[in-house]
C-alpha cells in the first residue's frame, strides 16, 4: 500500500492467513497535524486450523527496502467443553425441536421435537436452558402455543420477537404453521398468523429473516417430495405477503444443514437428502445473496474439501467468525457419518476444514444446536443413533 509520503508497506503472506494491509485513516483534525506520521493496520483472517505464527511487515520507497519488522499472530484455539446431560430435571432424549437464543435473559428455549417412545412421538413442551447454571426449568407459553411435533425452524427479527415456520405433527404430516413469538414478558406469548397463498406445508427446511429487506427467506424442504422452491415473505402486523423467487439454485432437497448470516445478507445451505429412498444426499453447497436484486444463488467451496453429503444432523451457524458447523447427520437413514467440519462462508474465501478436537461427543444424527454469542460458543446436543438416544448439550468455542 502507499502512502502519502511515498512509503509502500506490504506485509509477507503465511500458511493458513489470508492477510491484508491497510492504511489506518485518523479523523480530521483542526488545526491540521503538521507530522507526516503513518499508521499501518494487518487485517488477519486465520482459516479453520491455523495456528500462531510469525510474519514480517515491510516498508520500501523508491523500490528500496528502509523497514522490516517482525508480526505476531496469536491464534486462540477452538476446543469441546465437558458435556452436560441431564435425566429427570430436564427434557426428555428427542430430535428435530426447536432451540431459541434468548440473550437477553442469558437462556435458550427448547420447543417440540419428536420423542422416542414411541420413535416419532410429536412433543408440545417447552423448556429454558441457563447458559450460565447450565440448568433446565420448564416454561409455559401463552396464547396460540405450538402445536406439537418437530423442524418447527426458527428465525430471529430482534432480541424479543423470534418466528418459526412449518414442521411435522402427528403421522409426520407436515404444515405451514407461522408464529410469532414475544420473549420480551415475564412469559413467552405466541401468536399463530393465518396467511394464504404462500410457501407450501413443509418440514427439514430453511427458514430466515433479512434485516434490510426486512422480510423472511424460506427454502426447500420436505413435503410429499423433495423441495427445491425459495420463497420471500414481508409480515406487516398480523399480515402475511408471500413472494416466490424465480432463482435457478441447489436441487431439490431436505434435511440439509444452514445458517443465515444477518451481516453479508447470505444464506447459506450445505448438503441434503434429495429423495426419500435412497437418501441420494447432496455434495454441494450454495448461498442466496438475498443483497442483490433479485436474489440470487451461487454455488460456492467447491473444492474437494466438503464433507461426504448427508441429511439430518446437527448445524450451527457463527456470525462472528462467518463459519457453518456440522457435526453428524447420515446418508444412507442408517449410520452416522464420522467428523465435525465447518465451513469459511466469507465470501471469496469460501472454504470447508475438518476439525479434530479431543473431546469430542458421541456421534449422532438429528442433533440440533445453538449459539451463544456471549461466550462465542457454538453447542450440539440431543440426537440418536440406532442404538442410542441423547439428552445433552456440548459446547465448542475458545
């Protein structure tokens, strides 16, 4: 980069970062500085897997080396915490319920899922996980409370007003059941809005809201068939507008892992059952640039690196770090598939690593998970296999 004093400062590039240098702007000053001092910052993004290390930031001028000077990058790792379980004091072993990040009152709720006894058995309560104590209370809500069953998908508007949008009931029949919920009282209210003409009945799906557009992104999914429709929808009171996108993107699937990332407008999905029998699962991965008009997909990280395709386990998408997680999930309804991944969704810079940690929980498929912005931590829990069921939460972070 140059500068206004004709220096060139560059920094020299190390495995695993992706490094750029920036000149550092001060705000105006009256009266004007007379120095000709320059600041220099390295913006330092580390790939999953990186470690510490040493590089040199130079300055030339004229084509002429005057400055070297060493630059240390400290990186934190990632690791599993001890997992948590619990029998009695706490909601039963399930999958496919909802989890909602309640930060404001430092808890995550639990609603629905499907049971084990028998397998399939729709569930109706709710419960609130301490991220602090790491205890479970029940919860009651109020007004037009979900109807039970699982993959009721759940997306955030703001601290106090989260939605979720269809799912499966009793014989796995799936719906299109829209509520909004009000964290903002002593006890949770939901309201259930009729609306018309919009996204079909459907479970396994992606479900999101855009801040911006101020409007709600459905994709995929499972019905009758596999899904392969995007749809936008606006909600103005108890109003209800539905848009579908003529997008060409991924095939028809479910069960597939996502994340929304509120800050680059992206949705980003990996993978997926795209038929019942056999699973025939997805090897891709896509985004949905919901900033650009109209929005658009594009397949990205479309090296070698990705996971083998599968369908229902466990995924947690990280704002902070840009970053899909996926832990678990099958790909024939019968064995897990092995290993923990996560995906760089920046833009550009898309890519998938494999993580391996000690401590790692037992593996599963139907897992679901959360994150906990204020300790920067992602958590799976619940899940089965074919010889196990799970109530617990393991947490992975710094």
């Amino acid at each position: 980069m140059n500068s206004g004093s004709g220096l060139t400062a560059s920094v020299l590039p190390i495995e695993g970062f992706d490094l750029e240098m920036l000149e550092f702007e001060d705000e105006p000053s009256i009266p004007p500085r007379l120095d000709s001092t320059r600041r220099f910052t390295v913006h330092a993004h580390a790939r999953f897997g990186a470690a510490s290390a040493t590089t040199q930031v130079v300055l030339t001028r004229a084509g002429e080396e005057v400055l070297r000077a060493p630059l240390t990058i400290t990186v934190t790792s990632l690791r599993w915490r001890p997992s948590t379980t619990w029998k009695a004091e706490g909601p039963e072993a399930r999958e496919h319920g909802a989890l909602i990040v309640d930060e404001a009152r430092g808890r995550v709720i639990l609603i629905g899922g499907s049971g084990y006894a028998p397998y399939g058995t729709p569930l109706a309560d709710a419960w609130a996980f301490g991220l602090a104590d790491q205890r479970w209370t029940k919860l009651t809500i109020t007004g037009d409370a979900p109807a039970a069953g699982g993959s009721r998908r759940v997306a955030w508007v703001d601290a106090a007003h989260v939605y979720l949008f269809g799912g499966y009931g009793e014989g796995s029949a799936v719906d299109a059941d829209l509520y909004r919920l009000d964290l903002s009282g002593d006890t949770v209210v939901s309201k259930k809005l009729a609306h018309t003409g919009g996204a079909p009945a459907r479970s396994l799906h992606a479900f999101a809201y855009d801040g911006p557009g101020d409007r709600f992104v459905v994709f995929g999914g499972a019905s009758t068939k596999a899904l392969a429709d995007t749809w936008t929808m606006k909600i103005a009171g108890d109003t209800v507008t539905w848009t579908k996108l003529d997008a060409t993107g991924p095939s028809a699937r479910y069960g597939f892992f996502y994340g929304f990332d509120a800050g680059l407008r992206r949705l980003v999905i990996f993978s997926g059952a795209q038929r019942f029998s056999p699973l025939d699962p997805a090897q891709d991965t896509w985004a949905l640039d919901l900033g650009s008009s109209p929005p658009t997909w594009r397949a990205i990280a479309t090296d070698s690196l990705a996971p083998p395709g599968r369908r229902n386990g466990c995924f947690v998408y990280d704002e902070r770090r840009h970053a899909l997680f996926v832990f678990g999930g099958t790909a024939d309804a019968k064995v897990t598939e092995p290993g923990f991944f996560v995906l760089d969704a920046l833009p550009g810079r898309e890519r998938w690593t494999k993580l391996v940690r000690d401590g790692e929980p037992a593996l599963r498929s139907s897992g679901i998970g959360f994150y906990d912005p204020t300790r920067r931590q992602i958590t799976c829990g619940f899940g089965n296999t074919t010889s196990a069921v799970y109530a617990d939460f393991t947490a992975f972070g710094p």
